[in-house]
C-alpha cells in the first residue's frame, strides 16, 4: 500500500481520538466560563477553549489536504 494513504489515515484518526477525548472537558470549561462570568480564571480558560477551536481547524484543514494530495497521486 502507498505511504502517503497510511499517513493520511492515521493522521485523520489519531486527530479523531483526540478531539472526542477532549471534547467533554472543553464543553465542561464553556459551561464554567458561562456560569462564572466574574471570575478570574476565564480568560486562562477562555484562551484554552480558543486554542482547541483552532487546533481542530487546522487538524481538519490538513486532513482534507492529505485525502486530496493522496488522490491527485493515485489518480492524477
């Protein structure tokens, strides 16, 4: 099998585990930041929870740059 195709399939799937592994803490910390408005520590969280945003954006993005350079080499 092509290396390229492994590479793909195991970056999308160890990006998946981690993303539904950190999913329930990152809703539990918007629920916090929701109910405590005031408090000092949501801008730590707040920051956190952005991160995560942006970190599965760009995991998304290259995982659909991957699946797209695989099938210009295998069919193009």
């Amino acid at each position: 099998m092509d290396f390229l195709l492994w590479t793909t399939i195991g970056f999308f799937i160890i990006g998946f585990v981690v993303l539904v592994s950190m999913k329930k803490g990152m809703e539990n910390k918007i629920a916090y930041i929701k109910a405590n408005m005031e408090d000092e520590e949501n801008p730590k969280k707040a920051n956190s929870v952005i991160w995560w945003i942006m970190s599965v954006t760009v995991w998304g993005l290259v995982s659909m740059m991957l699946v797209v350079w695989w099938f210009h080499n295998h069919f193009g």
